[in-house]
C-alpha cells in the first residue's frame, strides 16, 4: 500500500501537469504546511501562479473546479501572483517551494 507521503507527491504532480497544460506558467511555488513540511492529513495544497496567466472570474472558477476534480481528496488553493500583495509575496518567496519552472 503506497504511503499517504507518496500519494500526496503523486496528487500534486498531478495537480501541477494540469496546471501546466492549462495556464502554461514561468512558476509554480508551493507554500503554506505542505512546503514546511508540517501537512497533516487533509492538509491543503496552497498554490501560487507566476507568469502572464490571468483569468476573468468564470474562467478561473472553472479551472478550480477542475482541479478539486483533480485534487480528489486534497483542497487546492491556488492563487495567482499578479493578484496578491507584494507583502504575501515576500511571505511566499521566504518559505515556499518553486514546484515547477519554465525552462
């Protein structure tokens, strides 16, 4: 039986190849108990965008939902970078993880 760390990182290759395909962004930084190593069970996965992808409302609630499809039973919180201040910025770029980057 694959351990409950495996699938996470299973899950979240997933989440990440989908966002991929989707947005096609320069990064993707994790962050929040699943970079620091704190996640417990029915952790989320906090998610930041970094690139020129920008949603209007509909598109964007249409991609959360097909990532909660995806995420099964993990929540995904995904945020995009050119909506969030730059003080949560800061925040994120101390003790997040860049998850994926563009070549």
């Amino acid at each position: 039986m694959p351990s409950l760390k495996n699938h996470r990182k299973d899950r979240l290759t997933e989440i990440i190849d989908f966002i991929v395909r989707k947005l096609d962004p320069e990064k993707i930084i994790l962050f929040g108990s699943q970079a620091k190593g704190t996640a417990r069970l029915g952790s989320d996965f906090d998610l930041v965008v970094v690139g020129k992808a920008s949603l209007d409302f509909r598109s964007e609630r249409k991609l959360k939902e097909e990532l909660d499809r995806i995420a099964g039973l993990y929540t995904v919180d995904l945020l995009f970078w050119n909506k969030i201040s730059p003080e949560f910025r800061k925040i994120i770029l101390k003790t997040g993880e860049i998850v994926y980057e563009k070549n």
